[in-house]
C-alpha cells in the first residue's frame, strides 16, 4: 500500500467476532478519527506529566510528540501502530542537567540520546538483534528502570514537604481512582490525581494563574535551541538502555497481538525513536517513546489501523497550538507533583521488578543476586564519582555496574565452569 492508504476492513462500520483491523486497514474515516481521539485521549496523561514535572513547556512537548508519532509511522513504513509521547527514563537525568547547567543543557542530552538510539537502529537494521538480547538480559533491564525511578525518591520527597495536605489529597485520589475506575479511567490514575490535587490547590488559593491570564489561546508552541555538556550528557546514557527495551517489547507486543512478524521492523523502530527524540531535543521538547497506554486501546478495541496513529498525531500537533492550555499544565503546584511522584517514581521502579518477574530472572544465583543488589544501591543512594569536570550520577554509575558487571562475572562463571 502507499503510504496514506489502507486497504477499507468489511464495510467500514464493523468488525466481526474474531476479527481485527490490521495496521493497513481502517473503517469508516468517522470510526478512525474516533479511535484516534482515543488515542489522544490514552497518551494524553503520561505525556504531559513529564513536561509538568521537568519544566519543560507542555505545548512544545505534545507538539513533537505529534511529529515523533507521524516521523515513526513514516519510517516504520506504516507497519507498527504506535504513538510516540513523553518517556519517564528522561526525568531523573533532566533534574541533574537542569540543575547544573539549564534547560538548554538538559536538552542537549535529549538530542544526544537520541542520536545514540537512532545509531543503534541502524546498527539492528545492519546485523540483526541478537547483541541486544546479549547486552541487556532481563536482570540488567530490570536492574536499570528501577534505578531510574527509586533514584527520583528524593525529589519526590521535597515536593511533598512543600505542600504536604495537597500532596496527600493527590496520592490518594490516584489511588482511589486506580482502585475503583475500570477501563480507561483507570489506567489514568496518575493524571486523575494531578486533576482533583490540582483543584484542591486552586480553591486552597495555592496557584498562581498569572502565567495562564498571559498566555494566548492560539499560537505557535516555545522553542529552545539545546546546549552541549559532555557531563551532562552523559548522565543520559542509561536511558538509550531503556529505550532500546521499550522499543523492543513494543515492537513485540503487536507482533503478538497482529499476528504479524515484525522483526525487519526492529530496527526501524529504534532509529524512528531516535529521530523523534532528537527532533524533540532540537526544539526544546521531551524525549520519546512507544506508548504502552495506547496498546491498551488497541488490545479493547481490535483496531490496530495506523491510520487512527495519523489522526493521533495530527490532532496533538493541533491541540499544541494553544499556549493558554499548556500554561495550565505548567501551574501544577510543587504539592501535587509530590504526591503524584511518590506513585509514579514508586511505579517505574516496580516495573523493573516486574521484568525481572516475568523473565523469572534466578535470584538463587550469586552473580544475579550482586549485581541486581549493588546497581540497586549505588542508584538510590545516587551514589556520586566526579574526575576532573565530569560527574557521574548515581544513575549513570548504578547502570556500568548492572551492564559491564554482568558480562565480566558471567565470564568469570564460565571460567570457572560454574553454569550461568
């Protein structure tokens, strides 16, 4: 098929049992512009909270990650459904740049990590995947994504000192909503809490709308133009790790679900990522990812049309284009980012026990046991070695030990004919 074209699945308006739309099909436009509304409405949460807690502009952000999404659907060839939004592997190393050199800092690691994720697909597309199953096995995966979100405990505590009351009316709204929502509702549990910890603090009189009475209704998104620190950029290193994983169980993902054998697309993804995520450094957004959140759309609804993704990508570059929305977003109050990141730093890191759980990783094992135990420390303690002009962040340290203390004490193991 062309590449704005897909193939009408029955008579547009249906799906029968046991049927699915395949990423070159779509139903009627009206049934595909409403499944890309979903998509929006999917992405929507997660994406804007990294630029509400990094201080990134949150217009800019959905903006390139409208592009990120139709960039990936263009050199995935229209063959992996996907949205593109905000990654939280960004958020630690985003604090630490910010901190010492900026924002234009900060963004310089975006586009360096993206650069390195784009290398990366070119070099599956080259010589195939196998060297990634080897680099990152399961303990050193789920090693690494919990470091990158106990190693944020910190910050979450001193935003929950700042406003304790709106904090813990945050938190337990996301967990209430978590526990009695079904559905989508409650996969949104995060950016619900944001909504009623955001009211609270309004009628508290705890936010300052002077940046929201200023802003425009309709206008071009901010750009900032990234600045390059060899120290800071560094401290990105460990999410290429994650982004790799994330991009892989994604393309995995909807194999399974499609039916379709997407290995020759493996590569493509990687580097559709890298280009996203350099373009969104480039102009001053969040780096990206594939969304989990809009493989839940497409798991309840059967639609797998990458047409629905177009719809997606379009619609969020349309909704950036108002300033006064975005300026809402960044008026989130330090109470409700406390509340809001003692869960969601708590939940990335439990996502690296669950891939440790899932690949039933052997914590009987000595070496597993060492690696996953001291990479857990020195990332939560942010555990810090500076020489010269560079520092390495507990993060950056916490990932060496977890990828090359692996391979050096599995060779020991085989050495010593002890079995893996």
């Amino acid at each position: 098929m062309s590449l704005l074209s897909w193939n009408l699945h029955g008579n547009g308006k249906s799906i029968k049992d046991g049927e699915v739309v395949k990423p070159d099909e779509r139903l009627a436009w009206p049934l595909t512009i409403g499944v890309g509304v979903q998509h929006i409405a999917a992405m929507f949460g997660a994406t804007f909270l990294v630029p509400i807690i990094t201080g990134f502009p949150p217009s800019t952000t959905l903006f390139f990650s409208g592009i990120g999404t139709l960039v990936f659907l263009i050199l995935t060839k229209n063959r992996v459904p996907s949205y593109l939004g905000s990654s939280f592997a960004f958020l630690a190393p985003i604090a630490a740049a910010k901190s010492s050199g900026g924002v234009a800092v900060a963004l310089g690691g975006v586009v360096a990590t993206g650069v390195i994720l784009a290398l990366v697909g070119l070099l599956v597309n080259a010589i195939g995947i196998g060297w990634i199953n080897w680099l990152l096995p399961p303990l050193v995966t789920g090693s690494i994504v919990m470091i990158i979100g106990l190693n944020l405990a910190g910050a979450a505590n001193n935003n929950f000192k700042a406003a304790p009351l709106t904090a813990i009316v945050t938190l337990a709204a996301v967990a209430i909503i978590g526990a009695v929502s079904k559905g989508f509702i409650g996969r949104i549990s995060i950016f619900g809490g944001i909504v009623v910890g955001y009211l609270f603090a309004s009628l508290r009189g705890d936010i300052n709308y002077d940046g929201v009475k200023a802003a425009k209704w309709f206008a071009a998104p901010t750009f900032t133009t990234p600045s390059f620190n060899t120290s800071a950029i560094l401290l990105f290193l460990p999410v290429v790790l994650v982004l790799i994983a994330e991009n892989v169980g994604h393309v995995k993902a909807v194999a399974a679900m499609t039916g379709k054998d997407l290995d020759d697309q493996m590569g493509n993804a990687l580097f559709a990522d890298g280009v996203a995520t350099t373009l969104a450094g480039v102009g001053g957004g969040s780096g990206t990812t594939t969304y989990a959140e809009n493989i839940g759309v497409m798991a309840a609804t059967r639609i797998y049309s990458t047409a629905a993704y177009w719809v997606a990508g379009i619609g969020a570059i349309i909704l950036s284009l108002c300033p006064k929305f975005g300026a809402v977003l960044s008026a989130t109050p330090a109470g409700v980012l406390g509340g809001v990141g003692v869960a969601l730093y708590g939940m990335i890191g439990v996502l690296g026990a669950k891939i440790w759980i899932e690949n039933k990783v052997n914590f009987g094992d000595s070496t597993n046991l060492l690696i996953a135990a001291t990479t857990l420390i020195i990332g939560i303690a942010d555990m810090t070695w500076k020489h010269g002009n560079y520092s390495f962040g507990g993060i950056v340290n916490g990932t060496l030990v977890a990828v090359i203390g692996y391979q050096v004490l599995r060779a020991l193991n085989k050495a010593a004919g002890k079995s893996a």
